[in-house]
C-alpha cells in the first residue's frame, strides 16, 4: 500500500468503527476520577488502569507510575512497534494528556448524571457527548488513542515511536507531575511533543497552538512611616506610601497603552506576514471577546489587533493592591506601608529575570526619599514558542487543513500551560497543541459536552497528522 | 482696686492657693472616670457631681443634664456673677472641658496607681502630677476653674459672663455631645468660647490654636469587567480598575506637591506676613517633627514650611486602597472591580461640597471608556479658624506673653476637633483654644503626667486672659 492507501484504509476504519469508539470512551467516562477530593482516589486508579489496560491492548509498553497523589500512566510502543521510518527521520513523539476530571457541584445543574454519558441530538441534528469529561480531557485524549487503533488494525503497527503520559492530577495542579518529569526525563525525552487539550478557533476551523505566554509575577512592598499616621496630624507632610505606589504603578504603562519599563520589549518579535494575516482573518472584534465580560474597548497597547494583544503580545498588569484603611467608613489614616502584586506576561525571547530587574529598577528609580521597598518574588516561566517554520508544525497544518477544508490557524494562548514549559525547558521538546473543543464546551461546569462530529474528525485528524509525522 | 490691682491681687491669690488647688485637683484626679468602659458609669456620674458641686460653690448656677451616655456639667455665672462689665463690652464666654478620662491598661506599665495622683519630681527639680487625666483634661480643665476661684475669692464675683459646658465623653467621640449643643443652642450661644485642651508650642512658648483643617472624605469605587477575570486569557486586552485607579489618584498632586484637582486652592488664603514669620520662629524642623515616626523629607508642596505643610495649608490623602488579590503568594487575576478612599484637609473658606464636586469631576474626566465610577460619601466640615485680627484673640496674646514672657504663638492644628466646629456652625462662635501640655505629657498612655509649672502659670494665664477680656 502507498501512504496515501494506508491513510484512506485508516479513515476508513475510523468512520466505521466511531460506535466502537464511542462505548470505549463512554467506558471511560463512567469512572469518576474527580483528582481535587481525596474521596474519588480509588476512582481516579481505575481510571488509570483502565487507560492502561486500553493502552497496553495498542501494544504499548504500559506501566501504572505511583507518585505522591495520583498515578501518572506511561505506555511506550518503542521503535519495533511502529511502522517503519521510511526515511530514519520521523520524529518520536510524547502524548500527554490526563484522565483526571473537574467535580460535578453544583450537581443540580446537571440535566442528567454526569457520570452516565450519553449522546444528545439538538435541534437542527447537531450530536454531542454529554458527561463530565467528555471534552476536557477524556474526549479529548481518546481522539488521540483512537487514531492510534485504527492504524494498529489497519497496519498492525503504531504509524511512529509514541510515548503515552498521562495523568491523573491535571485539575489539581500536576503537582506531582513536574517532579516525575524530572526524574524520568530519559525516557520522557522525545522529539516532540503532542498535548490535545486545546480548542478549535471555532466550529469550523482547527487550530494548532503554537505560543504560551511566559510569566513574571512579583510583589512590591514599600514602607514610608514606621506605623500608621493620622492624617490630621501628619497630612502633608509625611511620606504616603499608596501615593508613590499609584506614580509607580501608573507610570508603567504609556499613553499608548504600551510597557515603559525600560528594555521591556527586548526579545518581542514581529510575527511573520502571513501568521498576522491569518490572525487578521481571524476577525475576533471586541463584541464576540469582551463583550460577554461587560467590556467593550480594547485596553492594550494601540495599534495592535485585539487577538494580538492577548496572545502574542506582552503585558504588564496590576493583580493587587492593599493599603491603609479598606473596611466600612472613614478613617484618617496615612498608612506606613502599601503593597501591590504585579505581573507580566512574556512572549518570544523576553527573559523573565532581566524583566524583573528591569522592573525593580524601575520601581526604584521612582521612590522619593522616605519610601523603602521590598520586592516578593513568585512565579517566572519564560515563554514558549514553536518556530513558525517547524516542519512538524508546517506538516500538522496541513493535516488539519486537509480534515476540515479549511486553513488551520496557529494561535498564542494567552495563559502558561507549565508543563508545556518542562517539556521544553526539561526536555528539550517543542509541543504542537492540537485540540478540538469548542467555545461552548461547558468545560469545568455542569453539562460538560463534546460534539460528536469534533470526536470523530478529531480521531480522522490525529491520524492524518500521525501519517504526516511518519512520511 | 484698679483694674491692674484686681489682677495682681488675684495672681497673688493663685499662687498662695496652690497647695490647695492641686488638693481639689488630685481629687477629681482620685475618680476613675473612664467613659468608653461601661463598667465605670457610676464614677463618670460621680465625677459629674464632684464637678457641679465645685461649680456651684463659685456661684455657677450648675445641673448635671442627663443625656443617653454620661451626664453633661453645664453651670451659668448669669450676669449677676460678673465683676461689672465697665464698658458693656467684655464678651459671654462658653468654657468647654471634659471630666473624662482615657482607660489605662496597659496597667502593669503603670509606676504607680493611674487613679493615685502624686507628685514627682524629675533630675533637676522639675515637679510633674502624675495621674489618669493629670493633663488630658482633668488637670488643663482645672486650670480654668481655680483661675476663676481666685477672681472669686478676692473679688467676691466672677470677672466675666461664663457658662461651662463640661461633658464626659470627650475620650469616647463626644457622641451625645452634638445633640445636645444642638437641643440647648439657645443658653450656650455666647460670644466666645474658650478650650483648655491643647498644648504649649514647647516648655516655655505659650500657644493659642486658632484653626483647625476641615475635611472631606470620599470612597470612589471602580468597576470595569463584571467579574474578575485571568490575566492570562484577558491580559492586554480588559480595563484593569487597578490601573485606572492608579493614574487617578497619581494625577492628584502635581510634582511640586501641590494637588492638581481644578479649583481646589479657591478659598485658600496666604497667611499674613507676621503670623507667617511667627511660624517660621518656631523652627519647626524635619528632625524633631518627622524623625520620631522614621522620616526625614516633608512630602507636602514644596516652597512651604513643614509648620505650614501640616496646619495651614489643604492636603489630599489616599486614606487606603483595595483591589484584586492581596492574600499570600501569587494569582493571576484581573480584577472587576477596585476601591479607594480619599480625604482632604481643609482650611481658610475651601467649601467642602465644592471640593466634592471638582473631586468627583476629575475622576470622571479621568475614566476611559469601559470604567464606571460609584462615589461613597462619608464626612465633610469646613476648616474653622479665628481671624488673626480678632480682639479677643489679641487680648488672650498679649495676656499669655505676659505671664511667660515670651510672644504667644498661634497655630493650626492638621486635624479637625469636631465640637469646635459646631461652636462655630451651630452656635456662630469663635473658639479660642488655649492649653499647656507638653509634648512629653504621656496623654493617652501610662503614666500620664502635667507639669506642676504648667498648671501653676496655666491657672494664672487664664486669670490674666479672663482680666483682659473683661476689660
């Protein structure tokens, strides 16, 4: 068979074997793996027994990995169970994805149990998955392995060398999961990596995610006064640490809505053309983004599209502030201290700690004598990005292209998906994040659903990029 | 006798009677008239009394008036107590004081019982009363009292028209105080009032308030997004109240220190030439003002005195400010909403309701669209002072100089005191605020002390300030 043969027989298969699928996944969704309550423990390893069972039936080298929370599930097919390598340069691939759900409260949202999937039809004959998890990520991942079935029987192989990582702690922070990363890197180590726990632009059109912003988060604590002062007494003369607070903080944005942290864009890169005018076709306007929050203007740096501004683009925000007197009524108080918590996203090369000193800099070279300031340091994860030119990506694209008749834009997420960054900064791996849910998901919330036409051409998808990755 | 005769006579008097002044005052001092404790009702009664009987043995016609705290004292010399009024000129006179007292705790701090007055006395002879209420009020309010025993004793009458109004909850708001002035305006209406409540400008300065800052304060909550929103998703592109809150309140003060608001020095008038040398002799430096509370620079306009910053001059405060997350460690978030509370000192003819009014004008300018403003309204009194040309300002100088053989001062003090502004509103009088504690008198806290010097010349200036104006 040519590639193209193999490709068409295992469509073929998906399509018809999508019932099949579905009861492996209804299966899956019956175990209630809720990771938050330790009440649902035993669930949650069932869950991963039941994925590596399932796994293990693919011909992945399959173990259960106990860590301190819940099991995290690898399963290897190694080089003898893929399906050649025509050119000895097919990439190995790690999938991550987790079999750990969101809780159900408030339960009496739910039209029906959440635990007990069943498909829905809507007016107009639109199809959907409903259950806890049937997207976010048991739907999700199940596209993968089952785009990984259909070539087993198809071919009697997997199409490349694939490392299964799934989890069980994704809803609860993959606390454990960093450090399990770090102690098998070895054989965690791929070429790349494949996480399907993302969304379509919309419900015609695939998305590949390409960029997570990085982040810098810090606390800025000044101090002026050594106590509290009454603001009879000492008003205007002392020093009040909420005012030079606000000239600070006021200070770090320009007019134009742009950083004015010294060296702040350092390392922020122009996207390419024709990634911008894809973006632009885009046409997210501040109606369809803001509009549902009560917003209407776009508050970024001016001069850049909205859906720039909030993915490819760096910020700097306030997340809190805290001074003086806040309860009920008036007091008279010149406080001695004030604080605020401030972060800043990052894209491309921008490097987080050179943001931070420019940023204590910054808020040094502002502070009037009789004003003192301490800094807390939190969280800072440079930004990732795939190289618009990876030929996985390039590949992917037009896989995804091919499945929906329709150009697959690459988007920036907006927030940092962490173990996204391990696997880069650990690992050394580039991460293509292909998914399929929809805006109207219900993700993390009662009538959690799945459209059944995103399943199954999100199984054809994963094994037309599967046949990409290969050829 | 001439009227200088009458006088030396009287301060002779004074001095001879000491001894047994400082008896009647230890033993108002015995009473544990503390009135914020509820437990201590029936000794703020039984100072009450002790204080009406003392009243009515100077001739005071005197009732202890019941109000929903602890009683008021309030006794009328009438016009037959007076020593004649040669020119029919000499002004009524309302004196004000309170009989009550600050708690003690902590109590072990005490070096001896707060409620067993005793003399001390320092290295170097220095003699000091130490008490609950030694200064603050029991000891300032006697100086009055023994000022007028003397008239008394060696002219048989009173020197002036005087009415007291001694109250008892002075230390816990004088909330039932307000009402009252308002329900007996008509028998406390005189011409003047007189305060023995403040201090000294230093150990050998006599000092006389004649101003007193007004206030306004506001609460400007903001609201943009109708939740809180994740920085990651919504960053770059949703208004952060934080950051609107931030510019606004900045844009309050000019670099100079000046406040920027439209219209807010209207009303404020220059000091005159003499009044402002005065101020400046007095030396008030950043050392001695700022450096007990661990600051250095005065932080008020520049170009004025640090004397000036702090009584005679407005001011803007942010009192205290609140937005997003403030807990431990880090959250992303943006918040919907932000708060801050605002105040301004007043002085001269600024008019609170237009400084409302221009205040709440500079925000709203200042909001860019996608931000609402929601003003909260809590207190506003205008500034009170006393015409530097007023004669029995001048009187009460002149007399003071006397007695300490140095000029009298007159001060502002920053902070507002909220009956002599109802003197003023209410009642259409003038306060003159004239007292001798000292800086070092412990007021409020263990082991409270009053100079036996300053209650000795505090009796005699208000025997020579009562001469002149009755003359």
């Amino acid at each position: 068979m040519t590639e193209s043969d193999v490709l068409a027989a295992v469509l073929d298969r998906v399509d018809h074997d999508l019932d099949a699928s579905l009861d492996r996944l209804f299966a899956l969704l019956r175990i209630q793996s809720v990771s938050t309550d330790p009440a649902y423990a035993s669930y949650c390893r069932e869950a991963a027994d039941h994925v590596a069972a399932d796994l293990r039936s693919l011909g992945f080298d399959t173990s259960v990995r106990a860590t301190d929370g819940h099991p995290v599930v690898v399963g290897k097919s190694g080089k003898n169970g893929q399906n050649g390598d025509a050119n000895g340069k097919a990439p190995r691939v790690l999938f991550y994805g987790h079999y750990d759900v969101q809780p159900v409260d408030p339960l009496d949202l739910w039209r029906t149990p959440p635990f007990e999937p069943r498909i829905e039809t809507l007016d107009g004959g639109r199809k959907i998955i409903v259950a806890r998890g049937a997207c976010d990520d048991k739907g999700q991942a199940m596209t993968f392995v089952e785009a990984c079935r259909a070539f087993k029987a198809v071919t009697g192989r997997l199409p490349l060398d694939i490392t299964m990582l799934i989890e069980g702690e994704e809803e609860c922070g993959s606390k454990n999961l960093f450090g399990f990363v770090r102690d098998n890197a070895a054989e965690l180590r791929r070429d790349l990596a494949l996480v399907c726990d993302t969304g379509m632009w919309d419900a015609q059109t695939p998305s590949i995610t390409t960029s997570l912003r990085g982040l810098v988060y810090e606390e800025v604590r000044l101090s002026c006064a050594d106590r509290d002062l009454h603001s009879g007494l000492f008003g205007g003369a002392a020093r009040n640490p909420i005012h030079v607070l606000a000239d600070v903080l006021s200070a770090m944005h320009k007019p134009d809505g742009s950083v004015a942290i010294p060296g702040f864009y350092e390392g922020v890169h122009e996207l390419p053309p024709d990634i911008k005018a894809d973006l632009a076709g885009l046409q997210l306007t501040p109606e369809k983004f803001l509009g549902p929050i009560g917003l209407k203007i776009p508050a970024g740096e001016q001069g850049r599209m909205l859906i720039e501004q909030v993915s490819t683009r760096p910020t700097a925000e306030v997340n809190g502030i805290i001074g003086g007197y806040t309860g009920e009524g008036a007091k008279t108080v010149i406080p001695g201290k004030a604080m605020a918590k401030v972060s800043f996203r990052l894209v491309g090369a921008q490097d987080p700690e050179k943001i931070r000193k420019n940023f204590r800099e910054f808020v040094q070279a502002r502070l009037p004598e009789d004003c003192h300031v301490e800094f807390g340091n939190f969280t800072s994860a440079p930004a990732f990005d795939v190289a618009f030119d990876n030929p996985a990506l390039t590949k992917a694209r037009a896989a995804l292209a091919e499945e929906w008749g329709k150009k697959a834009v690459t988007v920036g997420a907006g927030g940092s998906i962490p173990i996204v960054g391990d696997f880069k900064t650990v690992l050394g791996m580039d991460t293509l994040m292909v998914g399929f849910a929809l805006d109207d998901d219900r993700v993390h919330s009662p009538n959690e659903k799945y459209d059944l036409k995103c399943f199954h051409k999100g199984i054809r998808s994963w094994a037309r990029i599967l046949a990409a990755l290969a050829s």
